[in-house]
C-alpha cells in the first residue's frame, strides 16, 4: 500500500523556458549597467530582439536597476577590495615576471577586475530581487537591530 502518490514533474513548454532565459540574460546584462549590453548578451547566447523590445527590456532594467541603487556604494567597495586582492595576489604568483610587466599593465588589470565585479554582483542581485530570491528590506542600523 502506497501513502504517496507519485506525481509527474509538470510539463515544461520549451519555448516558453527558452524566451524566458533569453530575457533574464539579456536582463542581467542590461542590469549590470555594461555598455553594448545586447551585444553582450548575444556573445553570450542570447537571441536578437527588435529596438521596440530592446527599449522596454531597458526601462525594465533601469525599474529593477532603481530596487538596488542604493546599494551600490557597497557594492562597488566590495568589488574594489575584491579586484584589489586579486590583482595583488596575480602579482604573488607570476613571481619575478610581475616585476617585468609594467604598472599601466597591473593598473589596466585592477580596473578590468573592478568593472567585471561590479556588474556580475549588480546584474546578479538585479535578477534575483526580481525573480523574487532575494528580498530587499529597509536600512535598520545595527544599533538598532536586536
């Protein structure tokens, strides 16, 4: 005797899963604030849309964009520790060839690593407020939090 009934995994249309992650892709691009974002996104994999369907993907990005904005004075401290340490630790391991590259190179490599980080952690918290993982609440000072 069976207490549960095995139930069937609901059937997925793949053409509505397909469009789906086209939009989240494109939509993380965007909201990463990355110039030639579609371009990205279609490196990337993502389809071509018309500019009537890229003009409202970018207001749906600067809606999305607009829920986090406040936290990106974190967003790009953190980033900078992160590419700063990493920058430093890439210098630790070419050893004696790091004395070779000169410093427009290690500058060059901390910017790149600045703006990468910066707009994985945005365009990823973007998507995850508005796919509802991640729920954003009011500024509540720790001195106040119990």
């Amino acid at each position: 005797m069976r207490f549960f009934k095995k139930r069937r995994p609901p059937a997925v249309d793949q053409d509505m899963l397909t469009a789906e992650i086209m939009y989240r892709m494109r939509g993380m691009f965007l909201d990463s604030q990355l110039q030639d974002a579609f371009a990205l996104s279609v490196i990337a994999g993502a389809s071509y849309v018309s500019d009537e369907v890229a003009e409202k993907e970018q207001q749906d990005s600067d809606k999305r964009f607009s829920k986090i904005e406040y936290l990106m004075p974190l967003i790009v401290a953190q980033c900078y520790q992160v590419a700063k340490a990493t920058t430093e630790l890439q210098r630790t391991k070419m050893g004696e060839e790091a004395h070779e590259a000169p410093e427009e190179y290690w500058d060059y490599y901390f910017s790149r690593s600045h703006q990468i980080a910066i707009a994985s952690v945005t365009g990823a918290i973007c998507q995850l407020v508005d796919i509802g993982l991640l729920s954003l609440g009011p500024i509540v000072p720790r001195s106040v939090q119990k």
